[in-house]
C-alpha cells in the first residue's frame, strides 16, 4: 500500500485515494456488478430482502460446489488431508448459507404474497448450482437437467456434474482401495444414478468406527461428512419452516408442491450409512 508523506516528513498511514480507473478492489471483486443486479419486480420494500437473500444463497452454493469438488479431486489420488481442509471450510460455508434463511424466516403470509407473484414460476428447485451441489451428494437425477434445456452452457455444465462420481462415490471408492469390504457394484455402480444405502457399506463404516485408533483419519473423514450432512439436513429443515410459515400448504412457485416437497426431502438423511452404522458400533 502507498503512503502519503505528513507534515512532519514522517510516513503516514493515509491509504491511496487516487485512481486512473476503478479502484483495485472494484477490479478484483467486481462490487458495483454485485449491487446493480438487484431488479425488483414490485413496489413492495420486503422483495428486495428476498432477491439480495436468494443472490446470497447462489453465492454460497457456488462456493461449496467448488469446495466438494476439491475434495473430491483429492480423494481421488488418495489426498485425505486435502480433502479435509475443503470439507472443513464447507461446513462454515453451511452455517453462513443456512443463515440466509433468518431474514426470510419471520415473513408473514401477507407480507410474502405481498411480492409473491414477481416470482411467477420461477422456484429454487430450479437452481442450477443447488442442482450441482445435490448432484455432488449423491442425489442425481436426469429429469432436474429439462429445466436448463434452453441454456445450453448450463445444461452441458449440469449434464457433466450428472455422469461425475459425486463426492460420497469418492469416499467409498477411497474405502476400497484402503482394503475395506466395500462391494465391486457400489465402487462400480452408474454414478449418474441416485445413490441408495447399501447394507455393506452400512458395516465396512461400523468397522471403520469400531477400529477408530487403527483406521483414525477416516474416522475423521466419517466425521467431517457427518457435519456436513448434518448442516445440509438442517439446511432443508430451515427451508421448509420458512415455507410453512409464509404460505402454509400451499402449492409452491414453479408448480412445486410445496410444503409436501419440502417435507419429503428434510426426510433424507446424506451419505445415509454413516448414520445408520452408528447403532451397530
């Protein structure tokens, strides 16, 4: 950083005020892009929470997307300390994603309807980077790629994170090559299927947690995933209060139904053996 000279001749702590351009941070964060996407559909003063809160929450789903794919890079040439690190900084990521939801939790039902209809069909099952994060959790399905169709880069985008091992695959295939029992049709199963639990993989965790001195850093990994199902459990539980709250049971934007939806999804638990094995250690 510059330092402007003072009076006395001594270097001041004054920062660089004068640019040719844009300042250095502007060009690197790209700031007055952020705060000039905001377009507002309706006269109500409570849309702009919901449109700045949603753009947040995209943000924070790209961030972790980007996390879980480096974990999954580095298991895949076996770099556990690696993945570690970006499971760890996922899981502070998810408590500030999570807590997007606290300005939208306390709407009441006129004050949501209030802007209600600028929504028209759109509906956050529709996004695409929270697509690509359930994607990497095992939950894949090719019937959520028909909404992106008439965006080609997204869709290709999609179609790829589709067909990829999500990052529970990873984990498992790590399992196996460490010499634990995990069977040949979960390492080699269609990884652009919906991942289903699997009583092998079920015991292979209860051993890994049985032997916790032997097998100590994937214990660590086993818990590292816990915390992050954990915090994207909580994540779907926040979701449906804050719909209950502000529209009841009705049906959801988008054709969604809703609460019903909602309620079906803050069913499933991720990387669903690592909560089962727990009652057999």
């Amino acid at each position: 950083m510059s330092h402007f000279p003072d009076a006395s001749g001594a270097g001041s702590v004054t920062p660089n005020l004068d640019f040719a351009g844009t300042t250095p941070y502007e060009d690197y964060v790209k700031a007055d892009v952020l705060t000039h996407l905001q377009k507002p559909l309706s006269e109500d003063p409570g849309e702009m929470v919901f449109l700045v809160t949603t753009q947040v929450m995209e943000l924070w789903f790209t961030v972790i997307v980007h996390e879980w794919e480096t974990a999954s890079r580095a298991l895949r040439r076996d770099a556990v300390p690696v993945a570690m690190d970006a499971l760890k900084r996922s899981v502070r990521e998810l408590d500030a994603l999570n807590a997007s939801w606290r300005p939208l939790a306390q709407l009441t039902p006129v004050q949501f309807n209030s802007y209600r209809d600028a929504l028209g069909e759109g509906s956050g099952f529709q996004s695409a980077m929270y697509r690509r994060m359930e994607f990497l959790l095992g939950e894949k399905s090719a019937s959520m790629l028909v909404p992106h169709r008439g965006a080609p880069r997204v869709h290709a985008e999609l179609e790829k994170a589709l067909h990829e091992p999500s990052l529970y695959d990873e984990v498992l295939r790590l399992l196996a090559r460490r010499g634990l029992p995990v069977p040949p049709s979960v390492v080699d199963r269609d990884p652009s299927q919906r991942y289903e639990p699997s009583p092998e993989v079920e015991r292979v965790w209860a051993e890994v947690y049985a032997n916790e001195d032997q097998d100590a850093e994937l214990v660590r990994l086993g818990e590292a995933l816990t915390d992050v199902g954990e915090l994207v459990w909580r994540w779907r539980n926040d979701h449906l209060v804050a719909t209950r709250r502000a529209m009841g049971a009705k049906a959801g934007t988008g054709g969604s139904a809703g609460v019903a939806w909602l309620e079906k999804r803050a069913a499933k638990n991720v990387f669903p053996e690592l909560w089962t094995a727990r009652s057999h250690v």
